[in-house]
C-alpha cells in the first residue's frame, strides 16, 4: 500500500496540485527528517518549536520563519528536497492555466484533482499496488467525497480509477509533515513554472533545488483548456 499526499498551488491564471507517494519506511523516514530540520532551526535560529513548512512562509520569510536569513531558509529548503528526493516513491504534477477564463478556485481545484487522482491511480495500477490519498484541508471536503465516489464507481472521462481505497482523507497540516513536504514541492513546482526571478540568484537557488527531487518525478503536465 501506498500513500499519496496531495496539496495545491495557485494563482489566477495558474493552479496546480502535486501528489507524493510513498511506502510506509519512505513516509517515516521523510517525517523524521523534517523533525530533524525544524529541530535544528529552532536551536540556531529561534523559530518556535511549533513551526511548520510551508512554501510562501519559507520563500519571503514570514510567519515562523521570519527573520531567519535567507541562506539559511534556502538551507531548510534543501534539507527537505533531499529526505524527499532520498525517500518517496514518486511525484505526480498537473497544472491548469485558466487563460484569463473568469472560473472560481474551487472549479480549478475540482478539475486538477481530477486529473492528479487519474495519474495516481495509474501509477499504482502500472506497479500493482493500492494507495490511500491524503490531502491538506480545504474548503468543500465533501463535494471531493462525493466526486472521489463517483470516479470510483463509474470512472472519470479518462479512466476507471481501481487502485484508490477507501475515500480522500483531509489532515491539518500542523499534524503531519509529509502534508507540509508536498506543500514545498507543489510551491516551488508553480514558481519554477510561472514565475521570472528578477534576481539570477534566485533562478540558480531554485534550479539547484529542484535538481534535488528532479529524479523522482514520474508525471508533469499542464492542462489548457
């Protein structure tokens, strides 16, 4: 069995959802790592022993992380990238660019978990195993029960979706760290794809991080409606 781990990045023209899955070793292994991040920067840079991992908070330095120099949150960041890099299964990435489309957040969000929910069932029946989908909490759980329900019963237009069990879990992301691991891939997923660095430091700092999970990503793509 594995565990896929789904969160969401966006802005309004560009949405996009990213999954991480892994084997119950590779899920505890990514979660003490973290520990041991925050850990570490609580002792040398006074973040509240609270803190989480996410990646708006980190990248401009707010929240629990503000204050903390920007080499040493880059530094957080790749500590991350290398427990996730060294331990997950794969990472499954969709995209939709809106196109200047007046749609709502909530519609986007509906159609890539489509898609994402399609890639991962896929995955798992390409390697005979089941998966269980956990997701950050969002507004309209229920209307994701129900379209999980549907797909499961009668198919998407793309698939028929057989290796998903049970329904989509919603967990806090103060509750677990791999909800927060995928939080810092999807982010930086959506800046590297949509956003121009002003700053050739930058380009280089995010290219240089996203080598390190590179190697495990198994499906990106970007819908155009």
């Amino acid at each position: 069995m594995l565990l896929a781990y789904v969160d969401e990045s966006y802005s309004p023209e560009w949405y996009y959802m990213a999954a991480m899955l892994c084997d119950g070793p590779g899920a505890q292994a990514i979660t003490s790592a973290l520990d041991a991040v925050v850990a570490k920067a609580v002792d040398s840079f006074g973040v509240p022993k609270d803190a989480e991992l996410h990646g708006y908070e980190l990248f401009n330095g707010v929240g629990w992380w503000k204050d903390v120099p920007v080499r040493a949150r880059i530094g957080v960041y790749n500590e991350v990238f290398t427990a996730i890099g060294a331990h997950c299964t794969v990472l499954l990435l969709r995209g939709m660019n809106a196109g200047g489309r007046h749609t709502s957040a909530s519609s986007r969000h509906r159609r890539v978990l489509q898609h994402l929910l399609e890639q991962i069932d896929e995955y798992a029946d390409r390697h005979d195993e089941h998966v269980l989908v956990i997701a950050d909490e969002v507004g309209e759980q229920s209307k994701h029960w129900a379209d999980l329900h549907d797909y499961l019963r009668t198919g998407t237009d793309a698939r028929q979706l057989t290796r998903i069990v049970d329904t989509m879990h919603f967990a806090p992301s103060s509750a677990s760290r791999l909800v927060q691991a995928i939080d810092l891939v999807v982010f930086l997923y959506r800046r590297v794809q949509t956003h121009t660095e002003t700053d050739a430091r930058a380009t280089r700092a995010n290219a240089a991080l996203w080598a390190r999970i590179e190697p495990r990503v198994g499906h990106q793509d970007c819908w155009y409606p």
